[in-house]
C-alpha cells in the first residue's frame, strides 16, 4: 500500500470479505493514511468485511480505530452504507 498517495483505486478487483478486513487491519496500522478517495465499487465485498472496514475507519471519539481519518466519502456501497447508519 502507498503510505504517500491520496487516491487510491481497488475498483474491480475481486476484492471479497478476507481482502477487506485484511484492508481494514493495514490501516489501523498506518496503511493509507492519507488517503482522501478510495473506490472499492464493483468487488464483492459482503456486509461482514464492510462492517471490519467501517470499525477501522469510524472515529475514535465515536469508538472506532480512526484510520484514514483525512478521507472523503462520496459515494460507498450499500453494505457500507448500512454500517454509516449506526454511527449516528
């Protein structure tokens, strides 16, 4: 992972539940810190790897890990979307 880059594309890549909580385990380690887009569209990625992913990413006041705190989320498949909504 490029600790440098802002964008980052994983679209299309055969990206399932293990791909994105191994994902999830690199950030929380620094991976992609500063990172402000990621495309994950067009993977299959299933409710319980996106759930990993959003802990990972979730806020640390809002009990989460906090990583990849300079990212803009425009546009998010809906497994991720479903675990935005228990953040509020």
């Amino acid at each position: 992972m490029c600790h440098m880059c802002h964008a980052q594309k994983l679209y299309n890549n055969d990206i399932g539940d293990a791909g994105i909580e191994a994902l999830a385990k690199a950030t929380i380690n620094g991976a992609m810190a500063n990172v402000t887009f990621l495309d994950l569209s067009v993977n299959q990625i299933g409710d319980n790897g996106m759930a990993a992913f959003a802990q990972a990413i979730k806020p640390t006041s809002e009990g989460g890990s906090g990583a990849m705190a300079h990212l803009q989320v425009s546009s998010l498949p809906n497994a991720l979307n479903r675990c935005l909504e228990t953040w509020h």
